[in-house]
C-alpha cells in the first residue's frame, strides 16, 4: 500500500506540470491584458509598454511559466491586476466555495443515496417512476436555469430564503445556491445507486440475509448498501473536485464570491496569476481527492488489493 | 427466482420505506427551521443604523485619481475627495468647490486660488502643493498611471515626464508653478478657454503627503478630504465609508454612512434590492428594465445622463475608407429603427441619438437635436437606395463587434435585425461576439477589426469639448476609427481658443457637422442614468455620470 | 462532467496492480457454456440459464449472441418504443424542419417582442421578435447536431483511448490516465473562452470539437475500467491459451463485453452535452447567431422568466424532452445489456 501511494505521488507531479502549463498557455492564447486596463480608452504607449515590463509579458512563455511556477513554491502566487495579491483572493475565495461545496456534498450525498435506495429497492413501482422522472428533468434543465428559477421563486417571491449569500456567507443562504449546484450530481448520485442496489439486491448473500430472518433495514444497511456504495464513493470523490472548480454559474447567480468566480474575473480580465494561481490548487484538491478515492476503494472492498 | 424475490418484498424491507419518510421528514423540518430563522426575505445585514447600502463594481485598477478610468472606483473617489470644481448633480454646471477662483488673461496661462482651512482627513491641510504633487506625480511615466491621457496633456512639460518612447526628462512640468500655499500657476500647451470646467475630473484630486510617503500604504485605505472616509474595505467585496467629520465644504452627508456591496452578477443585486437587502442599485440588469417601476412601486429613476452609444467603423480599413462606403454608412443608420429598439428593447431607457453629445449639456451646452441628418432618421426605402446604390456592404456582410462578457448581445441582435428587414436579406448584418473585454480592447488598439463595433463614450465632464475632441481628432487617444479630418482638427483648435463659451459650443458644433459627413461613427442613443431603491429611503438622485449623489440619500 | 459508472466494474478506479474481479461477478465459469465468441462475462446466477451438457448445445437452438438476446429484449421493452419513437420525431425535425413550420426563424419583427400566444404563432414571440415555435423546431438542428456528434467524437476518442490503456497497461496506461486527469482539470470556461475565441468561427463543429476534447476523459476512464474487468474473465485466459492474438482478443472477446457501460454513460452524456451548449450560451461562448439553437434560445430568456416564461418554457421543454429520451433510450439498452438486471 505504501509504496502504491508514493507511486500514485510521484504520478501526480507531471500531471500538476501539465495542467499548470496548459492554463498558463491557454491564458496567454487570449492575448494581452494590458489594453484593457485602460478602459475604453486608447492605452498610452510608454505606460503601457512600462506595465508590459512590470508583469514580464515580454519574456518567452517558458520563461515566464518557470518564474510564475518558481514563485508558487515559495508562496508568491503573484498579483491581480487591481494590486491584490493572489493569496489574498484565494483567502477569501477558498473558504465561500470550501462552505458551498461542503452544503452541496452532504445534499448530494444524503438526498441521493436515499433516493436511490427508495428507488433501486422498488424497482419498476411508481416511487422507482417517480425517482426516475425527477432526475432525468434535473440533468436536462441547465444550471443557471434553475438558479434563477429557484432564486426568484424561494429567495424573491415568497421570502422562504435570503435571494444572495452575504459576505461571508452563512450557511443558511447557502442552502438553496447548495440545492442548485448540488442538483444534477444528485441526480447522478441516486440513478448510480439506484443501479448498484437493483443488481445487488438479487444477490445471493441478501437472499441469505433474509432467509436468515434478519430485519429489513439490517439487510439494507449492513449487507447492501455497504456492497452498493463502492462505485457510489468514486463517483462522489470525483465529484468533489468537480463541484469546487464548476460552481461558477451557481456563484455568479447567488453572489457567492468563490473560486469560481475569481476564475471568471480572472479569465474575463486575462490575468494569468490568478487563473494559474487557482487551479494550481484546484489541480492539486483534485488530485488528492482522486488518491483518496482509490484508496477508500480498497478500504471497502477487501478483495482489492495494491502491489 | 420468482420466490426469492416475493419473500424479500414481504419480509421487511418496507419496513425501509417507514424510515425513509421519517428521515425525510424530520429533513425537512430542519431545513424550514433554518430558513425561518434564517430572516428570509428580511435581510439582517441591512437593519437601520443610517447606513446606506449601494450596489459596487470592483475596479480593475488601484484606486489612486490618475489611475481610475472607469465609473466604480471614480465613485469612490468622489465621496473622499473634493477637487477644484464639482458638477452640480442637478444641472451638470460645474462649479467651484476647492477653487478660491481660477482667472486667466489668454485662455492659456491660469492662476488658481484655493480656499483656505481645508483638510484631509488625517489632520493634514490642503495646500497648492497637495494639487501639484499629485498631477506631477500622476503624470511621471515611471509611476505607470493609465488615466492621464487627456486630461494632464494640455499641461505644458507633459511630454517631458511622459514621452511617448524612452526615459522621462523631468520629474515635474514645467507649466506647474506653486506660488504660495493657496496659489498655483498652470501653462497650457494650446489656448482651452474651458480648461477649468475640466477640473471637476477625479484625476485631478489633491493628495496627502501620506500618499507620497508610501503610496501603496495609502492605497489600502486612500485618504482624501471630501464628504466621507473609507472605514474599512475588504478588496473585491465591499468598501465602508462614514461621513468626514472635519469636512467644511457643500456636500455634507445626509446619511450615517455608505456600505458598497460587490455584487458578481446584476441580477443577483437586483434580487436583494427587491428582497429589500439593498439599498441602491444603480446597476440594473436589463431583463428588469420592463417591470423595474412595477417591482420596485416607482422606486426607479431613469434620468438623463453623459453617455451616447454609438457604432463605429474602422477607416483604416481601404474598404470603409472610400466616399461611397460613407454613404453606405449613411443608409446603415436609415435602416436602424431606434424608436423602436429603445421602446421594445430598452423600455424607455433609451432615447434615439439625433448628435454625437448628449441631452445632459442642455441647448446652451451644445446639445442640438437633429444636428445629425439622415443617418439618425429610420427611413427604410432611402436607406435600401443608398446602401444598394453605392456598391452594398463593403465585405458583403456588415459585423458589429461586441464584447460578450457584458449584455450587449440583445441590443446588437435587434439592430442587426433592423438592418436585414430594411434590406430583405436575413443574412446581411450578423453579430460578432467577442469573447471577452479585454480581447475586444486588443483587436480595437491593434486596429484589426473588419466590419462595425460597438463603440460609445462616457463623459468625463459635461463639456462638449469632452464628446468631440479626445475622439474625433485626429490621433486622439480615443479615436478607435483612425478618422483624420483637416476641418474637424481646424475646428477644434478655434473652438478652445474661443473666449466665450457661446463661441466655444458653435465652433464644436460645426465640427460636428463635419463628422455628420464623414460618419467614422453612427449614433444610436443616449443612456440614461438607471437607478431603484429600497423603500428604506429617500432622496435618491444621480448625477450626470449616473452615479448616485450618495451624500443625499436620506435613510430612515 | 460527472463520473456515472455502469453495471460491473468499479468504472475505472486505477487500483495499479492486482485487481480482483469486480465485487459482484462470479468466479464459477460455467465452461460447458463459453461459446468463443460471444459469451457475456457473468453468467446469471440465479438460475435462468442453467448449465446445459455439451451434447445438448447442438440440439437445441443456436446460442444467441448478447446482441440478439438485448434487441429482443428491448423489442419488447416500452420505455424504448417510446424514446426511440420520440428520437425518431426529432431526428425528423432536425433534418427536415421545414415539414414543422413555414416561418423563418430568423424573420423577426420587433413590434411583437415577448408578445405571447397569437394565431399561426402558438409559441408566442421572443424579445427580438422572432417566432419562438419556428426557433424551436429550428433549433432542434444544431442542438441535437451538438449532442449526437460530440458524443459520438468522445465515445470513439474515450473507447480507443481508455480501451487500449485498460488492455496495454502498464507505462501507457499510466499515460493515458494522467493525460485524462490533465484534462479534467481545465475549467470548463477558461477551456470554453480560449477555445472558442482562438477559432475564428464558431461553428457547431468547432463546439463539437470542444466538447469532444473536455468530454473524452470520463467515457476513457469508463473504458477502461471495462476492458479491465472484462480482461481478467477467465475466458479471455481460456483465449489467450487457444493462441488468441492481442487484437483478436480486443476485439472479439474483451471490447463486446466492455461496451455496454460505455453505451449507457454515452446516452447520459449526450444529454449533459446537449445542456452543456446552454450553458455556454450563457457564459457567451457558444454558438452565436445566424445559428438557431436552443441554448441560446434558453440563454437569452432565463431571466425574463418572471413576466414572459413562454419565452423560456418552450425551448427548455424542448431540450429537457430530447435529453429525456436519449436516457430513457440508455436506461432501456443498459437493462437490456445487463444480465444481472433480468
């Protein structure tokens, strides 16, 4: 197992290497910042090309990707345009998304393992129609439609939740941003288990639970849905990673100033410190999540063993 | 297989459904428990202490007055800081605030007498100095200040501290000149009868010596000598400010104090501002347009102000630049209908463009309606002849250029529409989003683009020489179009030499006439100043640059 | 993009070395039944394929493939009568809108924004004019060209891909695996924005190709996954000691048994992908008009839904049905599939 983990470690640095220069080269293929911190008006050359010179975009690509990438390890994740330090953004950013994700998670978790087990145990009767139906609308309806929808009719409406999140947001005003993100993976998290419990409930130690006389939720809880959640978890520790870097459109309907939008900000104003900056340790949350995954999946299955 | 699975429904797991509403259930209560504790709809960060929450964009620059370009942080600038001149909110008149008086004999040299006892609010006074420090140190090339083009230029000595290439000469201008504490000389390059009536502009601000001593300091919490001062501000999230206890001018807060809320989406503020968890919203998003005045039970102000959005050309493209093509410019305005556009798109809040200023100047500020001939009139059979008759769309399709990042897209969709109604083709004129500011910026500065683009102006002041010169001269740093016309540049320079202002207004106006024949820009209509309310208070204005008069605003 | 796993495998869990078969496939091969070509990898347990003698294969009728027991199967399957019915009708209206409609979708009067329903108009008008229900037939074109291409681009690229990394192993796997975490780490939008605005035209097939590139990562990890479940049955080992060749092995033994869970993530992600060109509608970087598509139908009135949802319901109907179908059609082909689900 040790030496599995310092493999999958090792694994992880080209991958950090690759996805940090592909930003950095995707951010520059946008072209150059500086004419746009001017307004609407022409730039003045000699600032301009001073400010050039200021943010080293006159360097080679790789000269500047090395130096950005130098500064990381020593803490310098560089400066916004506005003279903010990029840290400082990530401060106050990590923990809003960090709030909306952890919201997000125990939903999708608890909401759509439920749902599926309802469903995966009653397969073919109404509920399981139900279930089914339901999901299927939550994937086919786009984010930012159902935040609006929910933000007008919860939030303005009828008053049944604050419309934004404050600054910094309590959980509370978090419940109904956590609904909109956490929606279509819940709808994914209760067909996969759905799935998993349908297969599962015809196996041959369930039907020896029951012919043991073993209560009905001792069955499910113990013997099922312990065998069930195996590709349940993968899915779920995948997702978290996805939820942190993906909750833009959510954050930008609730006012949630998270890393999601700092990365629009950063994207809409081509600041390369920034957007590096952010799925540096975006890319790197994901990757150990991955890790973690793998090795809760030997964790619940013990057949499954790592050289 | 049939058996197993009968007995195992009977067995017990129904007994799972009986948890799972109980669960459910009990989910449930917890969740509406939160919410109803949680003041929904009633907003605790907005109890009445006098303190108004507003709507706030983040500025993409440091908040220092030679580095603010865009209307977010010249709001805050205008709350710490009072200049020379301020224009008064309701009639757009500048007049003297810091100014003792500003006399000149030749329109060229000045003499400006500050008024005496002024503070800022560390304890520190207001001197000549604190004006000339400020606009030297601004226009210092090797500070990078990006808003001093055009408003310092004029200033002789300018090009020595700011060159277009190579080292600055000097670290000072040559035309300032401090005389004593109150008193300061400025030489100007050129005759500018109304250079003063510039001087409203945040870039002029005085600033403490605190700031020379250590300018990024200042800039974590700018210190100014006007109405308010920063209490706190949290970068890229909101910014406190409280009345200026030591502030002796005119504009004295009617309010305990100002919270600027940084919003990530207009919508979203709207969605407080009707839930009543904001106070002033002047950033209305443009789905709320048509039910504003119903939402918000005539809490809505849709008021004239400086801003006239217009198309632009790109003339250093051969294929635009040819008498024919100014024709073809000349149908492509026909064929907009704006009455339309502004009723149906915009609600009102628009108005059609009949001149390249806007309504805010008034008649004795140059504002002249119907000074723009055909090309601001809807006339679909004339505007067909004359695009058809002069060798159609040069390219063949007309593309208007937008950035996509903001909420262009509808108004450029109807326009176009217009235009291939007029034409019969569905295919003759086609947006072109661009993906985001900054890139549209890049392809404007590189004078790249192939077809039309969005273009418009803010003013800096409510002159007309403001609408006119940084634009339409030739070289002039806004002028995207590379249109150069000897009379217009002739015009221009007799119109600041002029020694009245009547003088001054007919001079630009016939500049103006000049560009009606050349359109390097088609106008399409003026922007009104859009702000709601909350019903928590009271005495809401905009000023001219559509920014709310913040020291008025009453709260109960 | 969500990680949805199908029946089986773990989806694709790099475990790295030993990997015991999945946890609910049996290990007692019945080996009177292993047919070298077509045998499902798990047999039912539960009885409804008994062992049969070897001398009674002949006399019986010829073994059917997993193919023609899941088209029986689904013949007779409701759910996919009607989806397949309903991708049918919209198959028709992208090809051919003009039987739908006589309205152009791009014939817009602006005197009738946001009107609601008149006659000859059912759908009402949107806000620059235009007939929403021609839009929304038109529309049917470029929104199902988006989903149906992009996912059958990323289904190939994430099969190739993953298949082969799950059958090599080894340093390429390695490869391939990391590659695919490099790509799942690019935000959508940052990935949308220089993509899209580097390409000068932003055609439907240049979103495709977008799609594509952010897409095949999930459908290769599910691939993979697959192929190494399925590899480690024993009657690939049985193959392989009859002299079996690598591609023979692929591609009759291993890929058929793997390609089910591949179909039915690729029919949830046709619909995520058809979302997805919403979605970047709304950011600003999907397709832009003269295109006609329901994206940016949905984009352009999500938020004026408070006082004219019709401008909003009908096109989100429309992609909330097509999405709808496609998944009833991968519920029904993956029941069909799976043997453990009879």
């Amino acid at each position: 197992m040790g030496r599995y983990v310092i493999r999958r470690l090792l694994q992880m640095i080209p991958v950090f290497i690759g996805t940090t220069l592909l930003i950095f080269i995707m951010v520059h293929a946008l072209g150059d910042p500086v004419n746009a911190l001017f307004g609407d008006r022409a730039p003045d050359p000699a600032t301009a090309a001073a400010l050039r010179q200021q943010y080293h975009l006159n360097d080679p690509l790789w000269r500047q990707y090395l130096l950005y990438m130098g500064g990381i390890f020593t803490g310098d994740f560089g400066t916004a345009f506005n003279g903010e330090p990029v840290t400082s953004l990530m401060g106050t950013a990590f923990p809003n998304t960090i709030k909306l994700t952890a919201v997000a998670f125990v939903l999708e978790m608890v909401v759509g393992i439920l749902l599926g087990v309802v469903s995966g145990l009653r397969r073919g009767r109404s509920v399981d129609t139900l279930v089914l139906v339901l999901t299927l609308l939550v994937i086919s309806i786009p984010t930012f439609v159902t935040g609006y929808v929910l933000q007008y009719l919860l939030g303005v409406r009828w008053g049944v939740f604050d419309a934004t999140a404050g600054n910094p947001p309590q959980f509370q005003q978090l419940i109904m941003p956590g609904i909109v993100l956490a929606s279509v993976s819940l709808a994914y998290v209760a067909r996969l288990t759905r799935t998993t419990i349908a297969e599962n409930s015809r196996a041959d130690y369930v039907r020896t639970a029951i012919a043991k006389g073993l209560p009905g939720r001792r069955v499910t809880v113990n013997h099922l849905l312990r065998n069930s959640l195996i590709p349940v978890v993968t899915f779920l520790g995948t997702d978290l990673g996805a939820l942190m870097g993906g909750a833009l459109v959510t954050e930008r309907i609730f006012n949630i100033q998270g890393v999601g939008y700092q990365l629009y900000q950063g994207i809409a104003r081509q600041n390369s410190p920034t957007v590096v900056g952010f799925v540096t340790v975006l890319v790197v949350i994901f990757l150990v999540a991955n890790l973690i995954v793998d090795l809760l999946y030997a964790v619940l299955d013990p057949r499954i063993r790592y050289a | 297989m049939r058996g197993a699975r009968r007995s195992s429904r009977r067995t017990g797991i129904s007994g799972l459904g009986r948890t799972v509403t109980v669960v459910a259930g009990t989910a449930a209560l917890a969740l509406a428990a939160t919410a109803c504790s949680g003041g929904g709809g009633g907003g605790g960060s907005n109890s009445g202490n006098g303190v108004v929450t507003a709507w706030w964009g983040d500025p993409q620059n440091p908040l220092i007055p030679t580095d603010t370009n865009e209307v977010n942080g010249g709001a805050v600038l205008d709350m710490i800081f009072t200049g020379l001149k301020v224009y008064d909110p309701k009639t757009a008149q500048p007049v003297n605030a810091m100014a003792e008086s500003i006399t000149t004999q030749d329109q060229q040299h000045f003499t400006i007498k500050i008024k005496p006892n002024w503070k800022f609010s560390d304890g520190t006074p207001v001197t000549a100095h604190s004006f000339v420090d400020a606009w030297n140190w601004g226009s210092f090339a090797g500070n990078k200040q990006n808003n001093t083009d055009p408003f310092f230029t004029p200033i002789q000595g300018y090009t020595d501290v700011h060159p277009e290439s190579g080292a600055p000469k000097a670290r000072t201008m040559s035309g300032l000149h401090v005389v004593d504490d109150h008193t300061f000389t400025v030489a100007l390059t050129h005759k500018f009868s109304t250079w003063p009536d510039t001087l409203g502009y945040s870039a002029f601000a005085p600033l403490p010596k605190a700031f020379f001593a250590n300018p990024n300091k200042w800039e974590q919490k700018p210190i100014g000598n006007g109405p308010y001062v920063i209490d706190s501000w949290t970068k890229g999230q909101q910014m406190k400010l409280s009345p200026n206890p030591d502030y002796i001018g005119d504009q004295k807060p009617k309010n305990k104090g100002i919270l600027l809320k940084v919003y990530t989406d207009a919508n979203a503020s709207y969605a407080d501002l009707q839930s009543g968890n904001l106070d002033v919203d002047n950033n209305l998003p443009s789905s709320a347009l048509a039910t504003a005045k119903n939402d918000l039970h005539g809490r809505f102000i849709n008021a004239p102000a400086g801003i006239l959005q217009t198309i632009g050309f790109p003339l250093y493209d051969k294929a635009w630049n040819t008498p024919a093509a100014a024709k073809v410019r000349e149908g492509i305005g026909m064929a907009i209908d704006r009455a339309t556009i502004t009723n149906k798109i915009f609600h009102n809040t628009r108005v059609p463009a009949s001149d390249w200023t806007a309504p805010i100047l008034g008649a004795q500020g140059g504002y002249k309606p119907g000074l723009c001939g055909g090309a601001c009139t809807y006339n679909p059979t004339e505007a067909k002849k004359l695009i058809d008759g002069n060798g159609g769309i040069p390219g063949g399709q007309l593309t208007i250029a937008y950035n996509a990042d903001a909420d262009h897209k509808v108004w450029v969709d109807a326009v176009c529409n217009s235009i291939n109604n007029v034409l019969g083709n569905s295919h003759a004129c086609v947006g072109k989003p661009v993906g985001t500011f900054a890139d549209f910026r890049n392809q404007i500065v590189a004078k790249s683009m192939t077809g039309a683009f969005r273009s418009g102006w803010q003013m800096d002041y409510p002159l007309i020489q403001d609408f006119i010169q940084p634009i339409y001269e030739t070289g002039a740093a806004s002028n995207d179009y590379s249109y150069s016309s000897h009379q217009v540049d002739s015009l221009i320079n007799q119109a600041n030499a002029a020694p009245s202002r009547a003088e001054t207004v007919t001079k630009y106006q016939q500049a103006e006439s000049q560009i009606d024949k050349d359109l390097p820009t088609i106008p399409l209509w003026y922007q009104n100043g859009l702000a709601g309310y909350s019903a928590n208070v009271s005495n809401v204005l905009l000023d001219p640059f559509s920014v709310p008069v913040y020291w008025e605003i009453e709260k109960h | 993009m969500p990680d949805s796993t199908g029946p089986g495998g773990p989806g694709g869990r790099e475990p790295g070395g030993h990997q015991a078969p999945g946890p609910f496939e049996s290990d007692n091969q019945n080996l009177a039944s292993i047919d070298a070509g077509s045998l499902v990898g798990s047999e039912d347990l539960h009885g409804e394929s008994a062992p049969v003698p070897a001398a009674d294969l002949e006399a019986r009728e010829k073994p059917r493939s997993l193919w023609q027991d899941a088209w029986r199967d689904l013949r007779r399957n409701p759910i996919f009568i009607v989806s397949g019915l309903l991708i049918l009708f919209l198959l028709v209206m992208a090809i051919w809108p003009g039987l739908f409609t006589s309205t152009s979708p791009l014939a817009c009067d602006l005197g009738k924004s946001q009107l609601g329903a008149t006659s000859g108009h059912p759908f009402g008008f949107d806000t620059q004019g235009c007939d929403v229900y021609a839009r929304t037939v038109y529309g049917a074109r470029a929104s199902i060209t988006v989903g149906v291409c992009a996912t059958v681009g990323s289904a190939l690229l994430g099969t190739i891909l993953g298949g082969l990394a799950g059958f090599l192993g080894g340093w390429f796997d390695g490869l391939i695996s990391r590659c695919a975490d490099i790509f799942f780490g690019i935000p959508i939008l940052l990935g949308g924005l220089v993509f899209l605005s580097v390409m000068t035209s932003r055609s439907i097939w240049i979103v495709v190709l977008f799609i594509v590139l952010l897409g095949w990562p999930q459908l290769a990890r599910i691939a993979r996954g697959a192929v190494i479940t399925a590899k480690q049955q024993d009657y690939v080992t049985a193959a392989r000691a009859l002299g079996a060749s690598n591609t023979r092995m692929m591609v009759r033994h291993i890929l058929p048994n793997a390609v089910a869970p591949i179909i039915v993530v690729a029919t949830i992600a046709l619909g995520t992908y058809i979302a997805l060109e919403a979605t970047l509608s709304y950011l600003g970087v999907g397709l832009k008009p003269p295109t006609v598509s329901w994206g940016i139908d949905i984009s352009a009135a999500a938020d004026t839904f408070r006082y004219a949802p019709h401008m909003l319901l009908y096109p989100a109907g429309a992609l909330s049905i097509t999405v709808l179908a496609f998944i009833m059609l991968g519920d029904a082909v993956r029941d069909a599939l799976d043997p453990k689900l009879r």
